[in-house]
C-alpha cells in the first residue's frame, strides 16, 4: 500500500530484496554441530533480511522509491513516508519485448557520470548502443534509473513503442535529485 495515496498493488516478479537464508553457511554450522554432537539451536545465517517479518505484507520500511510502470511515475518516500521526490518516467518499450522487470529490489550502487553498453542483439559484434548518462541507479544488474537527456516528454504510454531497453528513465532534473538522495541498499519497488 502506498502511503502518500493509499494505492494497493501487488509486487510480481520476485527481486533481490528480502529474506535469503545462506544455504552455505548453513551446511557448515550444520556439519560442526553434528561433530560436536551439540543439540544447540541454530539461528539460521542470512545474506540479506527485511526491515520487519510478515507474511505476505510489505515488509520493507517507509523509506523506498516507488516505480509504478502503469502510471508511469516515480515517487520517492522518506522515512516518515513523505514523497520527497517524484517525476513522470519512461519504461521499457514493450513492443521490442524490452520491459521494465518487476519486483522488490535493492538499489546496488550509484554513479555519476556512467556509460551504459548495450547487448549484441543484432550479432554485428558491437554492442547496440552506448550512452552516456550523468546519474546512473542500478537495481538489479543492467536494469536501473538514470536521466535520459535524449528524451522530450515522460509519462503517458510512450514506454509502449518508444521506451527504453529496460530502464527507468527520468528527466535530467528529477534523477539529479534522486540521485542526491537515494543511497545504496535503498529499496526499489517496480510494479504495475
């Protein structure tokens, strides 16, 4: 639910935010107790946790940046879940099969200046297109937010025939501002 308007959504798509136990570590502290023939309990060894545990509600904190690919629109929240950022975007173009991924996720890193590199769909050998970006926001390896100074207008339904190749882009002024406040491990909620 989100806070500013109360609209309910459901997040699909999975994420890399959450509870993921470290099956590894677990296995060792496993075969210790069982060499040690200790009857200890275990407490299970987490990569990465939620802000709080329920079962099947939000369960990040209310600072977040919210991507709503329907309305085309991204809205930051802060701790006491006031919008202290939005803006109109453009997704991925869903007529070249180049949609925005959904889930909950969390922003892995952030730079400025960056060169985005494109993939070799064409099989020419060189990658479909490099482009120069000032603020570029990861969230799940080559799908971020960054600024698109190439673009006129966001928002409406430019992202079904002339989006991106998948990420989030803004206007130069609004990711100047997100980038000045989202940090890295932020939570990055893209949904419909």
């Amino acid at each position: 639910t989100r806070p500013n308007d109360g609209k309910r959504s459901e997040v699909y798509g999975g994420g890399t935010y959450g509870w993921n136990m470290s099956s590894a570590d677990l296995g060792k502290i496993i075969c210790e107790r069982l060499r040690d023939k200790s009857d200890e309990p275990i407490e299970l060894p987490m990569q990465s946790k939620g802000e709080v545990f329920t079962h099947g509600m939000q369960d990040w904190g209310p600072r977040f940046v919210d991507v709503d690919l329907g309305e085309q629109y991204v809205r930051m929240f802060d701790e006491s879940s006031n919008v202290i950022m939005e803006s109109e975007c453009v997704s991925g173009n869903m007529s070249e099969g180049n949609d925005t991924v959904t889930g909950v996720f969390y922003l892995e890193d952030k730079q400025s200046p960056a060169v985005l590199i494109g993939l070799d769909n064409d099989g020419d050998g060189l990658p479909d297109y490099e482009t120069d970006v000032q603020y570029w926001m990861p969230f799940y390896g080559g799908y971020g937010i960054h600024d698109a100074l190439w673009r006129n207008s966001f928002g409406g339904d430019a992202f079904q025939y002339d989006g991106s190749h998948g990420c989030v882009n803004l206007p130069y002024y609004a990711a100047e501002i997100l980038y000045g406040l989202i940090k890295v491990g932020d939570t990055v909620v893209v949904h419909w």
